[in-house]
C-alpha cells in the first residue's frame, strides 16, 4: 500500500519508517529534524502548511494516513503558546481529516492514554470517562473529535507510553533512565503512576498489523499487556542489565509536587487483542529491547 506518515521523524515515526517500508511504499515528512527519514522517501514541511499538505495528496496519492506529528508530550507543550499547541495538534488534524476524507485515503491518528480520567482505577475501556488535565491531553482529545467529526474511514489509537530506544535524535524517557543507571547515577522513579507501558518497536510492529485489517470508524486503547509504573521500568532495567537497583529511589507524585498528577491510565487492551494484535508481556519487550 501507499503510506505517507507524518512526524516522521519523531520517536514513534523512526520506527514506522523502517517497520513499514518493509512491504509498502512509504512518504515520511518530518519538520526541524530529519533522522531516519534520509533514508526513506521523504518530504520536509511543517505539518501547518496546508498548500504542501495538499499537493502530497495530489503527487503520492496515499491509501493510508498515519498521523503522528504533533507538539508531543505536556512539558514541551507547556513551554509554547497555547494557540500554536492548538494550530499543530487540533487544526493540522481538521485538515488532514478533511484531505483524507476528499481523497479517500483511511487516516489512523494516534491520541494518547493520558486523554484518561487517571483517577478511575485501572484498565480503562475505550468508554472510560475522559479528563486530560494538561494543554498537550487536551489538544489530543480535542483532535479525536476533529477525526470523528469529519472522516467517517478512521481510527483513532490511544496510544500509551512508549519505552525502548529513540532513533537518531529522538530520545525517550526509558532511554534516559537506561543511561543514568549504566553510569551508576542514582535516579528518583514514580512508583504511584500506572500505564500500559508500550515498547516503540512493539508500536511499529502493531501498526503494521492494524493496517491490514478491515476496521475503521474505531477508538482503540494501543497499550502493552501489563500495568506498570516508572520505577517498575527502573527496576526492569536493572535485572536485564544486572544493575544495583539501590540506585532507584521510588518517589510519589505529591512528594514531589507533579504539576500533572495522573494516577493510573492503564488500558484495557480486549478491543486490540479482538482484532488478533497481541502485544508482548511487558518484561519481554524489556529483554528483547536490551539484549539484541
């Protein structure tokens, strides 16, 4: 098939570069930085600018749409202009439903777990009260809407934490734990935030699962088979690698004054696993993600 990913050159984007160029013809855009996407049929512009977006559609005539760019996390999103945060993640998203939808193309968007009241136990279904306390959360939810609202051939994929190890520039949080403890630097873990941790080449692998399936006009948690904590992860880390878990010093939220205090968004998974997609216990992607 004929993909064009954006974001391509993002955390998640990297890996859906190489997962899916495997059997398809892929497009990858990326913005300030490149990373894999030199390697791959790529396209630079920022995802606002809706006169390139358009022509994209026009030139490689996608089938599918896989939308991963986006000001992508809460801190980051915090330090730019609210009003940015929402042209990038909330119109960028419109106008991408509405090209998708003019040119029948399916469009896969990937929201986030932390859409989620984090204070309704665990396991959320996709029907789950939805409270997104920060500017990022609520800008991914206010793009679920944008997509549902406008694109009838879509799913939306809530997406939980990844781990594992960025590509090129892209680094993420598991990677940072991984480098403190190898360096024998001590380190402070929540022990009391639950999430259904996912590894990035799980997500990729997934994705390039979901694609071939006949399923549209969905909402579905995209999360790993266990709920877990960072400190968990830090502990993880430690008996792969036979590190001294003493250097993890187990914190909680309102210990530290966490801006966001998101308490458990764990996801339950039975939509995913309905459709055949199983991810890999949680202390299995670890071992794969640290012993290859």
């Amino acid at each position: 098939m004929k993909i064009f990913i954006t974001g391509g050159s993002g955390l998640i984007g990297q890996h859906l570069n190489v997962e899916l160029s495997k059997s398809h013809e892929i497009l990858t855009q990326f913005y300030k930085h490149i990373g894999n996407c030199s390697e791959f049929n790529s396209v630079r512009f920022a995802i606002n600018d809706y006169e390139t977006l358009s022509s994209i559609f026009k030139t490689f005539k996608p089938e599918i749409v896989i939308h991963t760019a986006a000001v992508s996390n809460a801190d980051r999103a915090d330090q730019l202009p609210a009003d940015e945060v929402y042209d990038v993640n909330v119109n960028a998203t419109q106008k991408l439903s509405e090209l998708c939808r003019k040119h029948q193309a399916k469009l896969i968007y990937t929201s986030s777990d932390l859409v989620y009241a984090g204070y309704r136990g665990s396991y959320l279904m996709e029907e789950s009260k939805l409270i997104p306390i920060s500017l990022y959360a609520e800008t991914k939810l206010m793009g679920e809407m944008k997509v549902r609202k406008t694109i009838p051939n879509h799913i939306i994929l809530r997406v939980a934490l990844q781990f594992g190890f960025g590509l090129n520039h892209s680094r993420s949080h598991f990677q940072f734990v991984y480098d403190e403890l190898k360096a024998g630097r001590k380190i402070k873990l929540f022990a009391d935030q639950f999430r259904s941790a996912l590894s990035l080449t799980e997500t990729a692998r997934m994705i390039s699962e979901l694609i071939t399936k006949s399923v549209s006009g969905e909402t579905i948690n995209f999360g790993g088979a266990d709920r877990v904590s960072r400190y968990y992860l830090g502990k993880e880390i430690c008996r792969v690698c036979k590190l001294d878990e003493n250097l993890i010093e187990p914190i909680t939220m309102e210990g530290v004054h966490a801006m966001y205090k998101v308490e458990d968004v764990s996801m339950n998974i039975d939509k995913l696993k309905q459709l055949g997609i199983v991810p890999k216990a949680f202390r299995d992607s670890v071992q794969e993600i640290l012993t290859r």
